[in-house]
C-alpha cells in the first residue's frame, strides 16, 4: 500500500527538510536528473536542424530520461518490497523524502522574510534570487515580496502535492519522474534560444503531469485560507502557464493581494496580466501571511494523507 509511504514521506520532509550535511555527503537526486538532462541537450539540441527535428530530439531525450528514471525506480521498489516485505514502507519513505519539499520551501522563504522584516533589501533580493527565474536586482519591496508570494503558491503545487499525489498514483516511479519532468522543464522547457523546440516535450509532459496537482493545490490553498474562491475562478487562465495560474490565483484571492503582473526575464520585460483584485503594494507582514496560509495547506496536505492511511 503506497498510503503509508506517502504519509510516512511527508513526515520525515516536514521534520528535517534535505538538511545540509545531507547535501553536503551526497547532494540532491534532482542534480543526478539535471546532469542526465544536460548530458542529452549537448549531444542532441543542434541549432542547425530543422525545427522538426530538434523537436524530435527533445522528445527523444524525455524518452531516455523517463525510461532510466522510471526503470531504476521500478527496481529499487521491487528489490526494497522483496527483501522488506510488510516493513518495506519505512524504507520507501526515505526513498520518496528528497522527493518532497515542505519543508525545504519554508526554510528558503523564512531568509526572504526575515531580511524584509529588518529592512535589508538587497539582502531580500538575494534570498529570492534562490527561488525565482525572474531578474531581481532592481526588484524593489513589493516586487521581493510578490516574486516570494508565487514562488511559495507554485511551489506548494510543484514540491508538495505533486510528488506526494504521484507518490500515491504510481509510487516511488511516479514521484521521481515527476521531479525529473519538472526539472527538465525548469532547465529547458522555454521558449527562448537557445531551446525552443528542442523544449518542446519537456514544456507539455509538464503541463500533462501537473494538470491535476495544479487544480489540487488550489482548492487546498482556498480552504487553508478561508476564501479565495471568486479570484481562482475568474484569473487561473490569465497565466501564461495553463497550471501555474491555479495555485496563483487561489493564493492571491486568500491574501486579497494582486499578484503576477509586469516581471523582467534576462533583462526583458515580461507583460504579465495581474492575478487578483487587492493590493499590489506589498510588503513583511503579507509574506508573513503567505507563508501562514502555506502552512495550513500543507497542514490540510498531511490530514489527508493520514485519512487515507487510515481509510486504508
């Protein structure tokens, strides 16, 4: 049963997150998946080819990552239950943790906040630089302030009831390759040169594995905040991404904060459509709130996973 692992998975992240020795010893999985996907785009996204072509080659190398990250999952879960038996769910909740990022989020929010709260804005600019793709070094508080708010709204998507909801779905091959789509996704799936169609397959496996987190994460972001319901109706589409306005907007309506908007991407300005009705001058006490409501939906996250064990 892959309920207890989930559970057991959501946990051990909560307690610890990916502490630094960890890292430090044997870094993080995603880096493993980060190096297979740059293997691949340096040997099979040639600028000179056709724009069919190199989407063929994209599509190719989501093929071999998929099938070395699913195959070598598959193995691990079947030697682990062979040998564990009814105790191999411990086991596989250590396997599924790097998977999962309630914690590790909180911690990389928590500096952003704090350095807001004394004042210190390029310090705050520095911090988000960590968790967004936007530029940063003219961002002023509000804009600190906004870029953290939707980073935490995707990411509660992205880090936290993606993989646990893949986890459950497929078990450890489904909450892997979700984070090997994601991370293909995160390093190659843009439109931009030097990408484009070569990032083709890795931009839409990422819509198709999120389309139902992306709608999860939402309703659980507007029952942990009480409401929100009006603006997540009205501005999910008016992202550019078909999931991650979801989550945006759900976060922006239990604030009553706008969100999204006018953003500068390697040093050209994105004209980004606002996300919400309320204020767009926003500062400490609103990422304070943000991160709040984060933590009751991951609270809601974690009730649950434990009904389903128990229902199990």
């Amino acid at each position: 049963m892959l309920e207890p692992v989930a559970a057991a998975a959501l946990g051990i992240e909560a307690l610890l997150g990916w502490p630094g020795r960890v890292h430090a010893i044997i870094g993080h999985p995603v880096g493993a998946f980060a190096a297979l996907i740059g293997w691949c785009e340096k040997r099979l996204n040639r600028q000179r080819w056709s724009d069919t072509a190199r989407r063929a080659a994209g599509l190719m190398a989501m093929i071999v990552l998929m099938a070395i990250i699913i195959a070598t999952a598959i193995s691990i879960e079947f030697l682990v239950r062979a040998i564990a038996g009814a105790w191999a769910w411990p086991l596989l909740a250590l396997l599924a943790w790097p998977a999962i990022a309630v914690r590790s989020l909180d911690d990389h929010v928590r500096p952003i906040h704090a350095a807001l709260r004394r004042d210190d804005l390029p310090g705050a600019r520095r911090a988000v630089q960590m968790i967004v793709g936007r530029d940063t070094a003219a961002l002023d508080e509000a804009g600190v302030t906004r870029a953290a708010i939707e980073s935490l709204a995707e990411s509660f998507c992205d880090g936290v009831v993606a993989p646990l909801f893949w986890l459950m779905v497929l078990g450890l091959p489904g909450a892997w390759a979700l984070k090997a789509i994601n991370t293909a996704d995160s390093l190659i799936g843009h439109r931009e040169a030097p990408y484009g169609p070569y990032g083709w397959a890795a931009a839409r496996l990422d819509d198709l594995a999120m389309l139902v987190p992306a709608r999860l994460s939402a309703v659980l972001l507007c029952l942990a905040g009480g409401g929100g319901w009006h603006i997540l109706a009205r501005d999910h589409a008016a992202h550019a991404s078909p999931n991650a306005g979801w989550p945006e907007a759900a976060m922006a309506g239990a604030l009553g904060v706008r969100l999204a908007g006018p953003a500068a991407y390697d040093g050209a300005l994105a004209d980004k459509a606002w996300i919400g009705d309320g204020r767009q001058t926003l500062g400490a006490p609103d990422l304070a709130r943000a991160l709040t409501l984060y933590r009751r939906a991951c609270v809601l996250v974690g009730v649950l996973a434990m009904s389903a064990v128990w229902l199990g």
